[in-house]
C-alpha cells in the first residue's frame, strides 16, 4: 500500500508541472487508496496553492497558472462521480467577481477568480467595465457571500465605494462581504469606503475570503 | 517613556515606531527583497544608516553636500496641466510652459515632452504636432528634451487594438492562441515606437524615455527592448533611457526570450542586462511599495532590490521614485517626509545615479 502523504505530494506536484495528463495520472492513483475529498483538499488545492506561490514569486507566470487550474478542474472532474452524496456541489462560498465600470483591467481580477475557485469558492467573475449594479444583480441571482471589486486606475476607484452604496441602499449589505483590490486601492481605502477587506494580491485575497466566510 | 518616530504605512497613513521597531521592519524588508530577489541583504551599517534617515526630525530631509544626482521627470507636462485624475494638479499652461518651467523652475536636469495619452499608440495621427512641439520647445530650452511616452501594449488588444484580448483567451485556455496574440502586438508595438521615435529624432528630439516598461508583461518588455536595439543601430548619439513598470517583469507570455534570457520574472538587478545589452544609456528601476506595509520596511526592500540593481548595472540607474514606487507611499500627492527620505536612501546606500 502506498504512502499516503507520497499520494498527495505526487497530486500537488503533478499541479504545480501545470500538466493535465500528469495530474490525471497521478489522481486515478491516489484514487484507489484514498477518499476524494482528502485528494481534492490536501492533493489538488495544495499544489494550486503552491502554484499561486510560485506566481507571486515570479518562478511559475500567467500561462502555467492557466494550465494549472486547467488540469486541476480536470483532476476534479475524475474524481466528482465518488464522492459523497452532498460534497459534490460543497463549496466554500459564493463568490461575485469583476471590475469596475470604466475600467478594462481584467488580468489581475482573472488570476484572483482562478485561485478562488481552485480553492473552492464557487466564483462568478463578470470580466471588465461591470455596470455598478450587475454586481448587485448577480449577487442576488447567485446569492453570493461576497463581492470582490477591482479597480485598476484611481480615476476607477469610486465605482468600489458606489457598489458599496448601492448594496446599502438595496438592504443587502449586512448579508454580503465585500471585498476591494487593485493597484490604488489600500487598506486605508478600504476601512473609508466600508468594505470588509483590502487584499494586495491573489493569494492574500483567498486567505481573506476564507476569513470572512468560512 | 520609549521615544517613537514618525513614519508611514504604504498606503500614507501616519504611524509612530519605536526605533527597536523600525530597525526590525527594516531586517524584515530587507529579507523579503533578497529572498525574491536571490540577492544580498542589506548590512548592518546600512540598515543603521537607513533607520538614522527615517528617524531624522526634519519634516524633508536632503543628501550630503557633494552627493546630489541628477534629477529628471516623466509623464511630460502632465504634472503641471492634467487635470483629469491623473497625477496633475490642473494648471492651464502650455507644453511649452510646462517644460520651461520644469528647467527654470524646478531645477530639472532633464525634461521629456509626451501626449496627453503619453502611449506611443496614440501619438501616430498626431506625430506632426508633437514634431512641431518638440522643435518649439527645443528653440526655447537647454537642458536636454526627451520625447516620453509609455510602450502600453495593452492598447493593442481589443477593445483597444487588432489583436485578441490575451486575458480572454488565457480564460479560454487557449494559451498558444494568447501567446501569438502577445508576439504580433509586440512586433507591432516594436515598429510604432522606432516609427514615433524616427520623426521625433529628426525634429530634434535629444532622446526618448520609454516609460513603463513591461506593463503587459514580458511581451511588453520584448517589444521596447527590439525597439531600442533598432533605434540604437539607426541614431548612434541619441540619448535611450528605459524606465520599468514594475519590479518584476510579469510573465504575461511566460516562454519570450530576449539575448537568451527568459524575460518572465526578472527583477531590477537582471532587467538591467538586458536594458544595456538592447543599447540604452539608462536604466530606470522600480521597486513597488506594499500599502499593508510600513515605509521601514518598504524602503528597506526598494534599497536592498536597486541597490543589487546598481552594482549589476552596466549603465546608469535613475531610480522610478514617486507614487507607490521606491519605497514612497501610494498616494497621489506623494508626502514630502517620505519622498526625501527614501531619495537620500537612494542616493547614499543603494547608490544610484540620478532619480
């Protein structure tokens, strides 16, 4: 029988090569000695953690972090049919991501609802110049915990405090965490608009969410 | 009572440390450069020296007598006429004004003329007017005049330009799609800037400043770098200054290679290479500012990344000092206690050659 801390370390490093077949072959593996949600949890979310890492650390870019959250949706995908009645549609939280009107920044955002859902938030990222009230909308469509708003540009900045406003003004801002990035946004920002969170970069953001949600 | 300075969070706000506490956030800082970096940190002289510069009481402080640096500008005469939320502070004057101001007035020692859009992009419809500019203003200055503006690749995917949005396809994950978007915006990128630059030249332009370099990433970065090989070949005199976006080239494409070296990734002390390598004269460094983070820490880290950036430099280093960069706090009208200190650290510890 096969060592079970070798299982998911072959997983999580079957991630970070960012290569699908790898990653399949290395799940149908663990699969036969351990149960699914441990090599979701502690095999395929730890090696895309280690990947946003890596990202951040400048030894892994853009390209691989793609292919990485594409092999891990795979690796998910195989092992989907043996769990648990109930785990299959288990997500941490609910999320509603995107940028602001105005603003046609949308890589940054990207990267942050790529980690998010490779950490298993459900995310519903609406790209780039988002109309302040389709966060509302979607929020409520989707009943989200959390809206995530990025701005890229200080011209931009605002529209975080009017979505902020606008979730007030629909009564919905006691049941929804937001929370703002983007290169002039900062904590201090943050604290002055009322938002629940700042978050400097893509893995701060998933740490953060798991703080205010789970 | 323990005494406690005044200093900043990144973000601009006000803090009071103990000097134990400042010399700590700048060990730590310090390490977090030479950890990312793979370079050394900081020595205990110099940590000493940096924590005496930011615990000085003066409101500004200054250089040593015989230390001073050339000073230049970018983003033209925006500073002075924008108006628009993007760093001016809304003066009605003209270029013309705004450069001969900045000589006679400010103490420049170099100016660039740019477009209100200051990208090259945008300059090609108007490149006539931005000639007669630059020969009026050249009629009217000594200190040397550079044409400036920003390479901003990204303004030539959609919406802004022909080519498919990379981040769009990346989402598709078509990523060898993405990447030949990268290549031709870069090749494309390449030619406008020689073209801009060409004409510019030959109004009497004394060089260019490429201004934020690499902010679509490592593509970015290909194309001022082919841009800057071929203006070297074609105008041997002129005058090529490359200024980056920020600290780490950000692998957008993650394979392109320029002179052999994989462009995704590299910090100052490596893109400095490369810089002098394409033909440049002078290479602008940044250093990003975490606004979660005191200014100990963040100038300890700015110094410890440009100083590795200076004694790798084959060229001069002008040090990117200004909002959310060399260890000065992310606010539009930058503090003045934070702006002079971390320029005397710029200048006496990581030594560079001008800001």
């Amino acid at each position: 029988m096969a060592d079970t801390e070798a299982l998911l370390n072959e997983v999580a490093n079957a991630v970070i090569s960012c290569k699908k077949d790898k990653v399949l072959e290395a799940v149908e593996k663990a699969k036969t000695e351990l149960p699914p949600e441990e090599i979701i949890e502690k095999g395929l979310s730890a090696g895309m953690n280690q990947v946003g890492v890596l990202f951040e650390r400048g030894k892994l870019f853009l390209p691989h972090v793609m292919m990485a959250a594409d092999a891990m949706t795979a690796g998910v995908k195989l092992l989907e049919a043996d769990l648990p009645a109930g785990e299959k549609s288990k997500k941490l939280g609910v999320v509603v991501n995107g940028t602001v009107e105005g603003d046609v920044h949308d890589i940054g955002k990207s990267i942050v609802s790529t980690l998010l859902q490779s950490a298993g938030f459900e995310v519903y990222d609406l790209g780039r110049d988002v109309p302040i009230r389709n966060f509302i909308e979607k929020a409520k469509e989707v009943n989200a915990g959390m809206i995530g708003i990025s701005a890229l540009m200080t011209t931009t900045l605002q529209g975080q405090r009017e979505v902020i406003d606008l979730l007030k003004e629909e009564g919905m801002r006691g049941k929804i965490k937001v929370m703002v990035g983007g290169a002039p946004a900062t904590q201090a920002w943050a604290e002055k608009i009322g938002a629940d969170c700042y978050a400097e970069n893509a893995s701060e953001a998933v740490a953060k969410a798991k703080e205010l949600l789970l | 009572m323990t005494t406690e300075y005044v200093l900043r969070m990144g973000d601009g706000k006000r803090i009071y440390l103990t000097k134990e506490k400042i010399l700590s956030e700048i060990e730590d800082g310090s390490a977090n450069a030479a950890d990312l970096g793979e370079i050394p940190d900081l020595s205990a002289d110099e940590i000493d020296k940096l924590a005496e510069i930011l615990m000085m009481p003066g409101k500004s402080v200054s250089v040593e007598q015989g230390m001073e640096v050339p000073v230049t500008h970018d983003i033209g005469t925006i500073r002075l006429d924008g108006d628009q939320g993007n760093s001016g502070v809304g003066i009605p004057s003209s270029r013309l004004v705004g450069c001969m101001t900045h000589e006679r007035a400010f103490g420049a020692d170099t100016m660039e003329l740019g477009h209100i859009d200051y990208s090259f992009k945008p300059v090609k419809p108007v490149v006539s007017n931005e000639c007669q500019a630059m020969e009026v203003c050249q009629q009217n200055m000594i200190i040397p005049l550079f044409y400036g503006a920003m390479p901003n690749m990204g303004l030539y995917y959609t919406p802004d330009g022909p080519f498919e949005n990379p981040g769009d396809l990346m989402k598709l994950f078509k990523i060898d799609k993405a990447r030949g978007s990268m290549e031709h915006a870069a090749e494309h990128l390449t030619r406008d800037m020689v073209w801009v630059m060409q004409k510019l030249f030959a109004s009497g332009a004394d060089g260019v400043n490429f201004d934020t370099t690499a902010a679509a990433g490592d593509a970015d970065m290909y194309g001022t770098l082919r841009a800057v090989e071929i203006l070297r070949t074609q105008f041997p005199d002129m005058y090529i200054e490359v200024g980056m976006a920020g600290e780490m080239v950000l692998g957008m494409h993650g394979e392109l290679e320029y002179d052999e070296v994989r462009l995704a990734g590299l910090w100052p002390h490596e893109q400095a290479l490369l810089v002098a390598k394409a033909g440049a004269n002078v290479f602008g460094p940044v250093c990003n500012t975490n606004t979660s983070k005191t200014s100990a820490w963040n100038l300890a880290r700015a110094v410890t990344f440009i100083r590795a950036a200076v004694e790798a430099s084959p060229i001069p280093c002008h040090v990117n000092m200004g909002m959310g960069v060399g260890g000065i706090p992310m606010l539009e009208t930058p503090p003045i206690d934070a702006v002079t200190r971390a320029s005397k650290a710029m200048v006496e510890i990581a030594g560079v050659d001008g800001i």
